[in-house]
C-alpha cells in the first residue's frame, strides 16, 4: 500500500521516480524494470517511464496489468493517477486483442471485437495487408505479409498475438553433450534451461519466436544451443562478425552432439551451407554500390530452416529486418544483453523477432555467483591545456573527437594500469590514431577491425591463456568475444552516446573469474565537455542494471 516511506512516485505523465537512498530501492528497481523504461538515472532520483512497448512486452511475459498496478502500489508514496491505472489496464489489453491463426492453407487475422476488425480493415496501415473478409470477427491475411501486417498494427496499437504458427522445417537430432570435448562437466544453468522452455512453450504456436534478455557472460549462446536440441531442426544463427561465427561453431561443436561435418559458415571468408549454418549481419547487407539487391539473403530459403537464431539481436541491420517480415512462418529467437537500439527500432524487434520472453537482472545473476562482479568508476580529466582553443573552435561535430583524444587521458590510464598489475586488462576505444599511440606507448598488442581473423584470434588465445596481459582493441571487440579473463577494462573513448556499446563494453569483464577477483570497468572522460554529456548518456544502461559509478577526478587517480 502507498505509504510515505516508499521509494516510488508515479506521476500523471506515466514517468515514475524511483529513490535511490531508499532501503527498498533494489527491489522496486527489479520490480519496474519488467515493465517500464529507464530514461534518466543521476545520483539520487531515477526516471522510469512507462511506455506501450514496455507494457506489451511485459503482456507477452504473462504480466498482467493488476500484478502491474499491484506492483506500483506496493512501492508508491501516494495513490496511483487514475489515468495511469486506466492507461496501463487499456495498454495491457490491447495485447492480444486481434490475432493470427492458421485455418489449413489460409493465415486469418481474428478478433473478437467485431467493431476493432472494421477499424483494422478500414485502417491505411493495415487494410493493404489483409483480404477477403470471412465474417465479422476474420479476415483474409495477404499470403507473404504476416511480418508487414504485424508492424502495421504495432504502429496502430494493436499488437497481434502471433498463434499461426511454424514450419517444423528439416529435421536434425541434435543433443547436449553432457560433458566438453575435454572432458569438463557440462550442464544447463537453471536460467539458461527456463529461458529455453519459455522460448520452446512445448512446441506450441505461443512459443518459438522472442527475445531472451541475458548479460554477458551469462551464456546466451547456451540458450541457444538448448533451443536447438528441444526443437531438432535445421538451423540458421546470424551473428555480428567473423569471430563470432567461428566461436559459435566452436561452441556448437564442444557442447553438443553435431559433427563439425554438420557445421558450415557462410561468410566473407567461406560459403558453406550444412544443417546448422553460421553467418554474419554484413555478409547478408553486402550489396554492389547502387544496387537495391541483396545477393546473400537467399541463404535464408537455402534450406528448410526450422530455426533462425539471431545472435546480438539489438545490433540487426534495417535490411534484415525487411527479409525477416517475409520469413515469419520460421522460429526465430533474438539473443542481447540489452534491447536498447540506438536507432529506435525496438518496435521492428517486437514485432518481427518477437517480444522480450526472458530477462534476468544483471545484478540477480551476480549475487548468484554466475557473473562476476564490478565495479564501475568514471574518472574525469581536465582537456589539455593545448587543445582549449581547438575545441572551442570546433564545429559542433567534431568536438567530441577533440575531448576523446585529450591527451591528458593517457597519465590517467597508465595509473590504473599501475593499480592493476598482472591482471588481464582490456584498454577500448574507438580511434584507430589514439589507439595506434596506446598501444605503443604501453607495447601492447593492438586489436582492430582490420586485422586478419586468424591474427585476431591468435591474440584472443595469447590474451587466454595470459601470454599478454593488455590488449588494445577497437570496437571489434564490443561484440561475441570471448574473453573470460578479462577483469579489467579501461574505456577512453566511444561511441558517442551509445548504451548498447556500454553494456557490450562492460559484458566483456563479466564472466566469472577463477579466482574470484572483482572486475572494473574505467572510463576516463574528459570534463565540461560532451565527452562527459555522452558519458552521461551511456551510464543509463550501468545504472538500470544496479551499477553504481564512483566519480573519481584526474588529481585522485594520479
């Protein structure tokens, strides 16, 4: 019940602010984290808002909107808004409202609300992508566009509940091992086995398309592979880059029963199609300058796919999208670490890939001892007294890249490295001259896009095995790389403003260590400029996981 020691207060406007100092704090933050959104979070007040995308998702989980609202009052100061609570029980209903089915050859949309079919009909966004009417509660979908009519009504506020559904698609046995190839225990952690089963649902047509939401280093590749054996199906897994490609053949051909004879890669590199094909994101995007075709995308009617999984889902290009509206009858699984796309598409993933089945806070995962745990710390800098004048006369644009190169960073950096001695540590950035100056002045090896698959993952294995202690890497490494290792990572310069890349950044320290030393994560940043502003920014996504950050300056550090 509302109470004044509550940490929560929900306002008309449907954003909700959260307490950081209140003793409930952790447990309202994991409470609203299944069904709002985190869009500010300084030291003391967090602002969460609660968004139609945020409740569907939640409505796919089997939230219901009274174990919403029940949860808003159970950590409320005051009474909820009554236009919230009608908001939140209208939204929450609109899930489901209409749906697909199939009736033999012919996929209907349905509904039992006889006046919302005419308007859907009737609807420019949607009216092109249906057919004959059958009766008052069905009508015709047009063959080939489940995909477009599902955006199309997403876009009008009603999201389908998709019951058409699957091909079963080639069958190949598929089993996990119950050990590694060398020998090691093998087994499914409870999370990894749950997000299966609820992505599986037993087969039906309620499973087999969604989004598993897990951090780094908490083996959603594992999820995958458990998806696969439940469903004994042909399959495609789409993955950021080459290196992540062969780490999932590796892993596939470690923990479960496929022959690497039943393993192919289609890459840049090669193009094997076998009954469980691994690609990547820019091989399928590739396309002659000028030209609107995109040769490659004819690997997804290659073979009778039962599955496609895609891997980094956050990450997926617009033109995969716009094939992926035309695969619908295939099961898909979307795999990240955060659905947070800085392009703003996470309604495409909805609706085309699936909702959010599954997620697991960050924080639960490292209490239970299955990621490590960090420590986050931003340090702030002074901008070079040299490089004042440049970037007060730089154009807006560039005066990011001016901050991210202050040289002042680099003392900075060389006293942490000092603090963590023998530990393996990754130093990120993302240009290729600041890189190119680290990497010399700490003779480290250096790590970029442009360096061969092979050299790449010579030095993943040196950097393994503790051969070298510092890697210099671009942001080649944000994705699919796996450096269990790593328990340090120093961070002196990003992408911009990007969340995803902070998470990603963040997730390769995360896997539990060996022995059991605590992970940190440095970003070093130069003050009163927009290095810091977008520092800002990318602290959202760390803080709705439950990271604090401590705020160090440059005279503290040295």
């Amino acid at each position: 019940m509302p109470s004044p020691s509550n940490p929560l207060i929900v306002q008309g406007d449907k954003s909700l602010l959260l307490e950081v100092q209140n003793e409930r704090y952790e447990t309202a933050r994991d409470a609203l984290a299944r069904f709002a959104e985190l869009e500010k979070s300084p030291e003391y007040i967090h602002t969460y808002r609660i968004t139609p995308l945020s409740l569907w998702n939640a409505a796919s989980s089997g939230l219901t909107a009274s174990e919403i609202l029940a949860q808003l009052e159970e950590f409320s100061k005051y009474g909820l808004p009554a236009n919230v609570v009608r908001d939140i029980e209208e939204y929450v209903g609109r899930y489901g409202r209409v749906q697909l089915v199939r009736e033999g050859e012919n996929l209907i949309l349905t509904s039992e609300d006889e006046t919302l079919m005419v308007e859907i009909l009737n609807h420019k966004a949607t009216a092109r992508f249906l057919g004959r009417r059958l009766d008052a509660y069905q009508a015709l979908v047009v063959p080939g566009r489940r995909g477009h009519l599902k955006q199309a009504l997403l876009q009008i506020g009603y999201p389908a509940e998709d019951l058409a559904g699957y091909v079963v698609g080639d069958g190949l046995p598929i089993a996990l091992r119950g050990a590694t190839m060398e020998g090691k225990p093998f087994y499914l952690r409870h999370y990894q086995e749950e997000a299966a089963e609820i992505f599986y649902a037993g087969g039906s047509a309620r499973g087999g398309s969604g989004v598993i939401v897990l951090p780094c280093g908490a083996g959603k590749t594992i999820v995958g592979m458990a998806a696969m054996a439940q469903l004994q199906t042909s399959t495609l897994i789409l993955s950021p880059n080459t290196v992540a490609v062969r780490q999932w053949m590796s892993e596939l051909a470690d923990k479960t029963s496929l022959t690497e004879e039943l393993i192919g890669e289609y890459s840049g590199l090669q193009k094997d199609i076998r009954p469980v094909t691994v690609s990547t994101y820019q091989i399928l995007t590739y396309r002659k300058r000028g030209s609107d075709d995109f040769p490659h995308f004819s690997l997804f009617s290659a073979r009778n796919w039962g599955l496609i999984i895609y891997d980094e889902v956050h990450l997926l290009p617009a033109p995969v999208f716009r094939i992926t509206a035309e695969i619908q009858a295939r099961r898909r699984l979307g795999l990240t670490a955060t659905l947070v796309r800085e392009d703003g598409l996470e309604g495409d993933v909805f609706s085309l890939i699936g909702p959010q089945k599954y997620n697991v806070p960050w924080k639960d995962l490292e209490k239970q001892g299955w990621i490590a745990t960090a420590i986050c710390h931003e340090v702030r800098v002074p901008l070079a007294e040299s490089a004042r004048m440049e970037y007060a006369l730089a154009p807006q644009r560039q005066k990011y890249s001016v901050a991210a190169h202050n040289s002042r960073k680099l003392a900075v950096m060389q006293s942490i490295l000092e603090r963590h001695v023998g530990e393996s540590i990754l130093v990120v950035g993302m240009y290729l001259d600041q890189l190119d100056e680290v990497a010399a002045l700490l003779q480290a090896p250096l790590l970029t896009g442009q360096t061969p698959v092979r050299e790449r993952e010579k030095l993943y294995e040196r950097f393994r095995n503790g051969e070298v202690k510092i890697l210099v890497v671009s942001k080649v490494a944000n994705f699919s790389i796996d450096l269990p290792d790593a328990s340090v990572a120093i961070e002196i310069s990003g992408t911009f403003g990007s969340r995803q890349e902070e998470a990603q950044r963040l997730g390769r320290i995360l896997r539990p260590k060996s022995d059991s030393v605590m992970a940190h994560f440095y970003t070093i940043v130069t003050r009163e400029t927009v290095d810091q502003s977008f520092a800002a920014n990318r602290q959202r996504f760390l803080t709705e996981q439950g990271y604090k950050y401590e705020i160090l300056y440059e005279d503290e550090v040295l």
